[in-house]
C-alpha cells in the first residue's frame, strides 16, 4: 500500500519565487500542495485550517514575520514540521528560527531535488540544517564532555557560547560537512546508501533534542 502524499502549506509572499516553488513542489506525487499564504498571519490560521504536514516557511513577510509564524503555529500544533526557506542568515536569526521551533533551516539557493528530500525527512521525523548554517552554529558552541544535558547553561547571544554534549557537537559536525563532501541527501538516497542514511537520521534526532533544548531555554528566559 503506498504511503499518502505529504501535505504541504507554501508561506512565502514574492509571487515569483512562490510560482517557482509550487511548479517543483507539483513535480513530486509524493507531495500535496495544498495552499500558499503571503503573510505570516495568514499562515498562522491557514495552518489551523488546513493542519498541514509540512510547512515552507519564508521569515521576511509582511505582518508578522516568519519567525514568529513558527512560533505561534508550535505553540498549538507542535506535531506540524516547519521547513525555514530564507535568504536571511544572520547568526540571530538563525537562532531565533530553531529557538522558535523550525525544524530545518534552508538557504532559497537550495535545489529542488534537495528541498523534496529535507521535507521528507522532517516529515518522518528529523532535522536538517544547510551545512553553512550548521557550521556558523557550531561557532557559538561550547563542549562540555562532562554533561549530556547542559541546559541550565544555555546562554543566548551572538557574543556568547553555549553548552552542548559531545554527541550533539558531533551532530552539528556531521551536517555542517553535508554538501562540501559532495553528497546531496537525494544522492544519498538514490544510491541505496541505507547504513549512510540511517546515519543521517540517527544524527538528525540529536539535533532535535538540541533545537528542543533551545525552546525551553528560550521560553524560560522570556518569563524571566
């Protein structure tokens, strides 16, 4: 029996890029397009409408931006999987993005084939990061080989560290190493590279307990 085709919600407000990513998303049977929003408010109640899958998030948009579409959408539909597409990558947003719940973070350069695969796997699950973003976070971590889990030591700040496991800096490694060796998630897969991929998976879930981590902390800090 084949599996059901993953419902998808598109947030972004140019048309062109909007149109261009549709006309992909359409190419996959394995993917629903259901609808687009060109606002953040307007995805926030579409999302409650619709109960999407998987949700393309675009975080400059008009009203709210998308990173408090993430946020708000997390906060009553934690199971809805939040794929940020953007072209803004600063350290703070960046942050501010896995602090609000998404579950990926994706450059707009990034490839049709290689977003069908990202939204495949946060679909199931895991956690992906454009290796770019994954190294520039690594900069901003500090290894506690003592600790699993540091989170009364999880400092915020573009000047400030924060304290990860081994394991989890092994995580961010391993994806920050992800397209500058040459291997796509899709050629990972069409290959039948499953030890490869289960390796990939497996490195996903720890950063999920990380990016889990940076909500609470966050959340705490904001009740302060």
């Amino acid at each position: 029996m084949s599996q059901a085709a993953i419902k998808i919600l598109l947030v972004e407000d140019n048309e062109i890029v909007r149109l261009a990513q549709v006309l992909t998303l359409q190419q996959f049977p394995s993917l629903d397009f259901c609808d687009y929003a060109a606002d953040g408010l307007t995805a926030v109640r579409k999302a409650q409408d619709i109960k999407p899958q998987v949700i393309l998030m675009d975080i400059g948009l008009p009203g709210i931006d998308g990173i408090e579409a993430t946020a708000r959408i997390k906060a009553v539909q934690p199971e809805c999987q939040i794929v940020i597409i953007t072209t803004q990558t600063s350290d703070s947003t960046i942050f501010d993005a896995l602090a609000a719940g998404a579950d990926a973070f994706c450059h707009k350069d990034i490839t049709g084939e290689q977003l069908v695969n990202v939204i495949h796997l946060v679909a199931n699950g895991a956690v992906w990061l454009d290796p770019r973003v994954a190294e520039r976070v690594l900069r901003h971590c500090l290894v506690d080989s003592t600790s699993v889990d540091s989170t009364s030591r999880f400092n915020f700040g573009v000047d400030q560290k924060f304290v990860i496991s081994p394991l989890e800096n092994e995580a961010l490694a391993y994806m920050s190493q992800g397209m500058s060796l040459g291997q796509s998630l899709g050629s990972t897969i069409e290959k039948g590279q499953h030890l490869l991929k289960k390796e990939m998976l497996a490195q996903a879930q720890m950063l999920r307990k990380l990016f889990s981590r940076m909500v609470k902390r966050s959340k705490s800090i904001c009740d302060c």
